[in-house]
C-alpha cells in the first residue's frame, strides 16, 4: 500500500469519525465501527425504498412562537424534517444551508422543520435560534418523536417527506445545500 495515499485517508477519517462520535447522541458512545458506518451514508440522502415509502410519523409539538404544528397539516408540500441539537456541530454547519433553502423554496412547496432534541429544552434552543434567525419551524421533541421516527442514532438526521406524506429521504448526518437542492425541486415539481 502507498503510505502516502494510506495517509491521507486516515487524516480524512480520523475528524470525521470524531465528529460522527461527539455528534451521535448525549446519551449514547458511539463505536468507531458505527462512526465509520455513519460516514458512509452521510455523503447524500439515502432513497427509502422505491416500491412503498414508508408514511412520516404524524406528531402535534409546540414551536418556538407558540403556535401548534402538526405534520399532517402540511400534508401537499414537501417536508425537510430535522432532527438537530445546539451542541451539534454538524447541525450548526447545516442550518445556514436550511436558512437560505427555506427562504428560496418555500414559495415551490417546501417547508424545513427543526425538532430540537436538546435536553435542556427552549432554555438552550431559543437563544441558539434567535442568534442564527432560523426562519422555519423550530420545536423541541417532547421525548417521543425521535422515537416514532429512529431510533434516531446520529445528529443531525434529516427526512425529506414528499407531499403524500411519506419519507422518501433519510439523511444519517450532515447534508449540504448542494445534495439536498435537487432532491428538493424534484419532489415539489412531481
């Protein structure tokens, strides 16, 4: 094997493990065979399968300005429902991506939701969300949404719900504007 090539890759791995590890969830240590695991599917949303999608979870949660939402209220547009914490450094990388996509897309359809799964609950979520000027959704998970829809075993974890109301998109980890744009225009121009 070239040292040099074998090098790199492991400089490579090492952070992203790292980060897969620090970002999996506060309860939970993850293994390096999982972090290397998680790595592999962070690169793009996974298509659930292509027979049947699997329906979203329906779930009724507080947002950040008081107001009730419920999933299936949302029914006809396309749903980018994240799973995030303010401790997660992945999620605040992602989040300016979901700011400038909600803002550009909501008019075609598409809606971003953030479920906060922070332990602290809006004490630690409200001030994180001010600071970026989140434009979407926010909540914070009562304690059984993540469960409806994992085990949730890395944060972030996106699903792109299309407008039936099924999940046709899993993303373990952080997605970029750049994978997630396309997949977003398909599914609301269908």
């Amino acid at each position: 094997m070239n040292f040099s090539r074998f090098s790199t890759h492991i400089f490579f791995i090492i952070p992203l493990a790292f980060s897969l590890i620090a970002c999996g969830t506060p309860d939970e240590q993850a293994s390096a065979d999982n972090a290397q695991s998680s790595a592999e599917q962070t690169a793009s949303p996974q298509n659930s399968s292509q027979q049947e999608f699997k329906e979203a979870p329906d779930f009724t949660l507080e947002t950040m300005e008081g107001t009730s939402f419920t999933l299936s209220d949302q029914r006809g547009k396309v749903i980018v429902l994240n799973f995030w914490a303010t401790w997660c450094a992945p999620c605040r990388k992602e989040i300016p991506d979901f700011i400038e996509l909600h803002k550009k897309m909501k008019d075609d359809g598409v809606l971003f939701a953030g479920i906060s799964v922070d332990e602290e609950g809006w004490d630690a979520v409200r001030p994180f969300a001010n600071d970026l000027d989140i434009n979407y959704p926010i909540m914070v998970d009562n304690g059984s949404i993540s469960n409806e829809y994992g085990p949730i075993r890395a944060i972030p974890t996106t699903f792109i719900i299309n407008k039936k109301g099924q999940v046709e998109y899993v993303a373990p980890g952080m997605v970029t504007k750049e994978k997630l744009q396309p997949i977003l225009e398909k599914l609301a121009n269908r």
